[in-house]
C-alpha cells in the first residue's frame, strides 16, 4: 500500500467533488415548478419557452446552478440537450403532476451525493437505530408532549391511534359532522363520504409532495421505518407528519361539496405557496435521519464539526474497519 504525497492530497482535495459544493436543497431556490412550458438549452443557458401569443414567445432562464430539483407539471416538454445541463449542475428533474402534488418519475444526476441514502440505509438495517427513528417520527406527530424514555413503539401505535380518533372527532364537532369514522375502499370509491374523498384526494396530493422531496434528496422512497413492504413506504412515513395539520382539516372543511375531490385538489395546491412544505419537508427528513446526539448543548465546536462533515469527499472507499477511505488513491503493495 502507498502512501499519497502531500502534493497529491491537495490535487485530490482540489478536484474532488464535495457536499459543500453543492446547491443545497433546503436553499431558497431549491425547488423550482414548472407547468405548460419548453424547456431547451440555447447558447446562454437552459430557458423555459413561454407562448404568451401565436406569434409572441418569452423566454425565462432556469437558475440551473442554484437548482437542486426542477419539478416538470403537466405540459411540459424538455430537450436533451437541456436535461444534459441539469444533470451536469447535479439538479435532480422529477416528472410531477398539477402543481407538484403528484410524483411519476425521476432522474437523478450522477453528482448527486449518497449520504443521506447511506444515512437512510444504516439506519434502516440497524433495529435499534430503525425503531429510535420510528420513535422520532411519532414524537414529531405528538409535538410538545412528554412521553416516558420506556415507551414502546406498540405503546406509541396505541397513542397516535388515539390522538387520531380525537382529532376526527374535534374537527367533526367544529363542522358540525356526526361520527366520523375514516374508510378508504378504493372498489367502492364513489359510496363514501365527502370528507372521505376529500382526505383520501388531499393524501395523494401529499404523497406527491413528499414524494418529490425524498427524491431530490436521493433517498428510497421504499425504505421505510413505521411503514413497509411497499414501494412508497418511506412516503407514507414522512406524510404522515403533515396530516394533523393539512389534509384533515382541509377534508372535514369539504363535507359539503358538491366534488369534495376535485375541490380537495385545488385547495391543496393554493395552500401549498403558504406552507412552505418542501423546505420543511427535507429539514424534518435530515433530522430524523441524523444520528441522535446524547449532548443536546450546542457550542462553536460543535457548528465546526457539523461544518466538517458537510465537507466530505462524495466519491469515497468503504473500509469495515477503517470507515471512509481516499478514492483515487492507489492501494497496491508498492503502488504510487
């Protein structure tokens, strides 16, 4: 095995590819939706063709290297030539319904980094760290309320099943609604209720959201910690969170429409530009999936060595002893 020179590790820390050089997705420009448009590459940049008139067409640039995800809606088509340019800036293109509330497809660029799927993964296939984050996400659902350091995760299906019948019965009582109870019979879809088809559009509308998100963030939607054995197991996880707080009260507030669906839809997405969901989203995934610090105190060393593992080489070597190696170094006995 050889040793790099020192002149070789600042070439290497050089041209490497690290996290911090990245567009971050919880930055401002983040997400970017897209609807009823071209999408093509000139000799400026990626711009979005816009036909305002037959004979009048406006052309907005796409910030493509402050970009961490483009959502493409319906109505949109895009050049190769333009989706080449994303994917070498490292922005993930995903393929989505009406203002971002479904998620058909994605394509990844190759730029973008492993961690948070490595992150995903430990934690999935390690049963203490699976039920510490499955006992987080319940905690989140439960907000500021104290829960005993020896609850179990039945205990705590048991509790949420509870906070759910409650809150199905305060928001029937406000909307003057009788017993609610909640039913999803897809073969029988058109005999439910309205508020019934209103959650179960919202839902879908938030699966969507979610979706997209866990995407842009390269994770396995199918990965998850409470839910399993489906594709969209870690969807339902995480829009689980979100629930309390959007799609049922936007259903109960339907029991009266005339299409409780289509309506649930429409409102879902006005609502959307005033909660913010995707910056959330993507804070509330990297937390959960953060290991959990014994020592809450935070200190300037602390925000350096959070610093530091931002900075880490994306292409790397594992080691089951070592941890993380030097990619692009020669490991042969006696190798330069």
């Amino acid at each position: 095995m050889s040793a790099p020179t020192k002149g070789g590790d600042a070439r290497r820390r050089l041209a490497a590819p690290t996290l911090a050089m990245l567009p971050r997705v919880a930055d401002s420009l983040s997400f970017l939706y897209l609807d009823m448009v071209r999408v093509v590459q000139d000799d400026t940049g990626v711009c979005a063709q816009i036909q305002v008139t037959d004979n009048r067409t406006d052309l907005v640039y796409i910030p493509t290297a402050a970009l961490s995800c483009l959502l493409l809606g319906p109505g949109v088509s895009i050049t190769t030539p333009a989706l080449a340019t994303l994917a070498r800036h490292g922005t993930s293109v995903v393929c989505v319904g009406a203002g971002g509330v479904r998620a058909y497809a994605g394509i990844l660029p190759d730029s973008l980094t492993t961690h948070w799927l490595e992150q995903q993964v430990a934690a999935w296939a390690d049963p203490v760290r699976r039920l510490g984050v499955a006992t987080r996400m319940y905690e989140m659902r439960f907000g500021d309320a104290e829960l005993p350091e020896t609850v179990t995760l039945d205990q705590l299906r048991g509790m949420e099943g509870q906070r759910m019948k409650s809150l199905y019965k305060i928001l029937a009582q406000q909307h003057g609604i009788g017993r609610f109870r909640r039913n999803y019979h897809p073969d029988q879809w058109h005999t439910q209720d309205p508020v019934n088809l209103a959650l179960s559009a919202a839902n879908t509308c938030l699966y969507g959201i979610v979706h997209a998100a866990l995407l842009a963030l390269g994770l396995s939607p199918a990965l998850g910690f409470v839910h399993a054995g489906t594709q969209h197991a870690f969807v339902y996880d995480i829009a689980d969170l979100y629930k309390a707080e959007t799609t049922l009260p936007l259903a109960f507030a339907l029991h009266q429409s005339a299409n409780p669906e289509q309506e649930a839809r429409r409102r879902f997405r006005e609502d959307l530009r005033l909660l913010r969901l995707l910056p959330r989203i993507v804070g509330d995934v990297q937390t959960l999936l953060t290991p959990k610090r014994t020592d809450t105190s935070t200190t300037p060393a602390d925000a350096e060595e959070r610093s530091e593992r931002r900075d880490v080489d994306m292409v790397h070597l594992w080691d089951p002893k070592a941890g993380v190696l030097p990619a692009g170094v020669n490991y042969a006995s006696g190798g330069t």
